[in-house]
C-alpha cells in the first residue's frame, strides 16, 4: 500500500480528507462535527482508531469545526500554524497537543513526510499540504484565492491532486450573494473557479498523474455538471486519459483512492 486518501467531505459547510502511508493516517482538517467525521470514517472502513493527527489547513469553521472534540476524545495532536493557532475561536476548548507547522518546513509524521505551503486566501496563515511516502505524492490544495508560483510549483510532481473548483463564475456573478461578498470570493484572497482550477491542472500535468479530486464546491455558485463540462472544454481529451477524476461531495465521501509511485 503506497499512498490512500480519501475525501470524506467538502464544502462550505465541512472539510475533512483522509490520508494514510505505511502505519500512518491522519486526517486534512476537521469542519464536520467529530461524530460525523467518526461516522465517516466507518462506513468508508477507516478505523477511527488508526489516525495519528490531525492538520489543519486555516481557521474557517469549515475546516475546524470538530478539531476540538476529536482532538480531546482521540487524543489526537493538531497540527497547525501560530496564525491559525491564534486565531482558533475559544469555543473549540483545548486541543489535546498542539504542533506548530511553518509554510517551507517540511517534518515527518510517522511514515509520512509533510510538506506544508502558503495559500494565498483571507485567514490568518493558511497552508495546503504536500504529502509524501514511499515515492508517491499527495497534494490537498483548496481555500485559494490564486494559484501562486509556490502552488504550481508544490503541485507539479504530484501523483494525486485534491484542488479546488470553488465556483463557475458566472453563477457566482449572477447569483444570490452580496456584491461585496462576490467580490471577496473572486479576489486573489478568495477561492479558485472552475476555469482557473482547469488552468492550474493544466499547468501541472505530466504523465504519472493519477487522481485528481475536485474540490470545496460552493453548492450555490456551482454544480458537479458544471466542473464535468468545464473539464470537457478545458483538458484536452487524450492528454487526460490517464488521469482519473472525482467531485467531492459535502453530504457523502469521495471513493477512497490509492496512489502507486
Ligand atoms: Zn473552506
Ligand atoms: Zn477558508
């Protein structure tokens, strides 16, 4: 068994992605409540028990909201930057450890080796994760506002891309959401369109690539169809025949995926 992930939800509304190497298995966030996500995890088959830690890629509640109550009843250390750290809301109570991850410092977690990068996007030092064992790789890349130098860079020798495909910019533009807020969702702070997640795709290509997940849906601003067409007219058919597809859900995990070097 090489490198396992599995996205058990994602959206606005929770955040969490399973990732497992060797005897490692930590979990991409917390934003459903520790029950849900235990709930999850067990009718995948995914043994509750088995997890290491727990990352956390920023403070939005969508990604933190069961951190607290998991951490405490697992005894599960949390992974996260001082910013992040800081800027926790009090009502998650005390973590059972706390270790401060830096972007550019890479650490082993068991049979893992962690590779942590800035995200450009409005929370206080919000990081994507580089996964890496046994010759595979794992990006979990969403909450990005733009694909930096840094991103593509961390992304391009990848086996396995979780990314982000947040919204088609025209339902976003024509839809229900306040202009301000509209805006805050396009600006470089924001999250990645459709069109913009193909251009990064694109950008990163090579021939080894073998899953790639879309992502942190807005289920107002977007459609699973709509990411399908959207990779139709983008990803030139052959070019992409090797590579396999999924759109996380919010209410149901993704197929569980498993990545060879
Ligand atoms: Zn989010
Ligand atoms: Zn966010």
């Amino acid at each position: 068994m090489a490198l396992v992930f599995q996205v058990l939800a994602s959206g606005s509304k929770g955040n969490a992605v399973y990732v497992a190497g060797g005897s490692t298995a930590l979990l991409v966030d917390a934003g459903l409540s520790a029950k849900e996500i235990m709930r999850r995890l067990e009718s995948a088959g995914l043994d509750p028990k088995g997890l290491s830690a727990v990352l956390l890629s920023h403070e939005h509640n969508d990604h933190i909201r069961g951190v607290g109550v998991l951490s405490r009843r697992r005894g599960l250390p949390v992974y996260l930057t001082q910013g992040c750290l800081e800027a926790l809301p009090p009502q998650l109570g005390e973590l059972a450890s706390v270790h401060l991850i830096q972007s550019g410092r890479s650490f082993r977690l068991g049979d893992l080796t962690v590779h942590p990068f800035s995200l450009s996007h409005d929370a206080a030092d919000p990081v994507g994760f580089l996964f890496e064992h046994d010759g595979c790789r794992l990006a979990v890349c969403t909450d990005c506002g733009t694909a930096t130098q840094l991103v593509r860079t961390r992304l391009r020798h990848c086996h396995g891309l979780i990314v982000e495909a947040n919204h088609d910019v025209e339902r976003l533009m024509n839809g229900p959401y306040t202009w301000p807020l509209k805006q805050r969702i396009r600006s470089r702070h924001g999250h990645l369109s459709n069109d913009e997640c193909c251009d990064l795709l694109r950008d990163v290509h090579h021939e080894n690539l073998q899953i790639v997940v879309m992502a942190h849906l807005s289920e107002i601003n977007n459609h699973p169809q709509l990411v399908q067409d959207t990779l139709g007219y983008r990803l030139e058919r052959d070019r992409w025949a090797h590579v396999r597809f999924f759109i996380a859900a919010q209410d149901h995990p993704a197929p569980l995926c498993e990545l060879s070097p």
